[in-house]
C-alpha cells in the first residue's frame, strides 16, 4: 500500500464512544470513505487499528519495510504519552499527517500535548470523521508532486 490509515486504541469504539467528542460515525465507515477517494486517484490504503501500543510500533516498522510512502495516524490516547510510536515514526522517516475527530486543545489540559505535532507534516484536529478524508486529500496531493 501507498498510504497506511493507522488509529490507535479504543478507535474500534467509534460510533458508540462518547459520540459528543467523536460523533456517530463507525470506524469501518470512514475506512470505507477513504478506500473510495484513494482507489479513484488510483492509490492503495492499509488500515491498522490497535488497542496495543506494540502493534501499532510493529505497523509502523512494517510500512517501513514495505515502503510505504505516506501515513495517516489517530495514535488517541497514545497522543499524550508514547515516546515509542513518536520514535518508530522517526526511525522509518516516512512523512504523516496527525488527526484527531475532537479538538483536544478544547478538552481536558492533559490532551493539549501531543507527542507527534512536532514531527508531523501537519495536525488536523477538532473535524471529526471528515478530517481523515481531508488528510487523505492532503496526502494523495504531496504523494502526486512526488517522483514514485
Ligand atoms: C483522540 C483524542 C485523544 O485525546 C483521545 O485519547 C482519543 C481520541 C481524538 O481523535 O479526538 O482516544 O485522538
């Protein structure tokens, strides 16, 4: 795959967590919506959605390997405390994009520091569902300019 979609834990909850924060769209319904936009701009999307912090590590070694060219990551929780994933995403130096669907500078103070904001291309926080579909249309727009 080209783009891998990677969100962190209780990401699988969607649709049911919170729905003031995160709203009441599912998980597999916003894969769905970014499998249509990169297949029409004839791009390949993996999705990797883990409750463990040594998954989500091992997926970002592995886009590594396989050379994968862009990601996308909702680390949640993991935002605020994992210097691993902040680590393996500069080890494989591949460029990403950082969302969240709330705006986690409107919530509790804890969630106003992100262990990824600093290395990312850019942050899209606070748009719920859609800003995966608007990080996926930044990323296809940078991955285009790029020699393959
Ligand atoms: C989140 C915000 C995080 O603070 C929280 O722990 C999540 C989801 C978001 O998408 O708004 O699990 O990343």
């Amino acid at each position: 795959a080209s783009i891998l979609v990677l969100n962190g834990p209780n990401l699988n909850l969607l649709g049911v967590r919170e729905p003031a924060h995160y709203g009441r769209v599912t998980l597999a319904a916003i894969e769905q919506e970014l499998r249509t936009i990169a297949n029409a701009a004839g791009h390949q999307l993996d999705f990797v959605q883990s409750n463990a912090e040594s998954d989500l590590v091992e997926a970002i070694h592995q886009a590594g390997r396989d050379g994968v060219r862009f990601i996308i990551i909702n680390p949640a929780a993991f935002t605020h405390t994992s210097i691993a994933l902040r680590d393996a995403l500069l080890a494989v130096a591949i460029p990403f994009i950082e969302v969240h669907l709330s705006n986690i500078y409107a919530r509790e103070p804890f969630r106003a520091h992100s262990y990824f904001s600093d290395i990312a291309v850019g942050v899209i926080s606070g748009l719920g569902a859609k800003g995966y579909a608007l990080a996926l249309q930044a990323a296809l727009g940078r991955l285009d300019q790029e020699p393959t």
